[in-house]
C-alpha cells in the first residue's frame, strides 16, 4: 500500500521525464510497474483525488430501517416454515 504522496510524486516523475514505467518502477523501488500505469491513468482521468487510498471490503448498502424490515421478514419466514421429519 502505498500513500497518496508517494504515488504523486511518482505520477509527477513519470509525466516529467522520459521514463518508461518499468524503468521508473525500477528507479523507485515498485515491484509491479502496472501499478504506475494505474495511477498515471487514474491521475489523468480524475486528478491527485484518484490516488487516495480506497476503502476496501463490502460497501453498506442498507439504512437502519432497511435492515429492520429484513430481519422482520426473516422472522416471518422462520416461523411459517414446516420442520421436515
């Protein structure tokens, strides 16, 4: 993971020079030089704002009343459900 100034400045290096990204991922120490073109592509469309770190795992997609009509409807299902034998 790498912070948001570090991916600038190496977004701003690679705008500036006449590096390719491999040989500005080597000069920087970054393993994966797809990563550098993600940035400068990400840097390009949406500015430094794009280079912030991402929250990662599932988005909340329900409200509080949202969720309390599901686990009511769960409850309705559970009790109108025969046990099989």
């Amino acid at each position: 993971m790498f912070p948001k100034t570090d991916k600038l400045h190496v977004v701003e290096l690679y705008l500036s020079s006449e590096l390719s990204y491999q040989e500005l991922a080597l000069s920087e120490g970054i393993r994966n030089s797809a990563l550098i073109t993600k940035w400068v592509n990400d840097f390009r469309i949406a500015g430094s704002d794009a280079l912030r770190p991402k929250k990662k795992g599932r988005k909340k997609t329900l409200n509080a009343s949202d969720k309390k009509q599901v686990i009511n409807r769960q409850k309705r299902h559970q009790l109108t459900q025969v046990p099989n034998m």
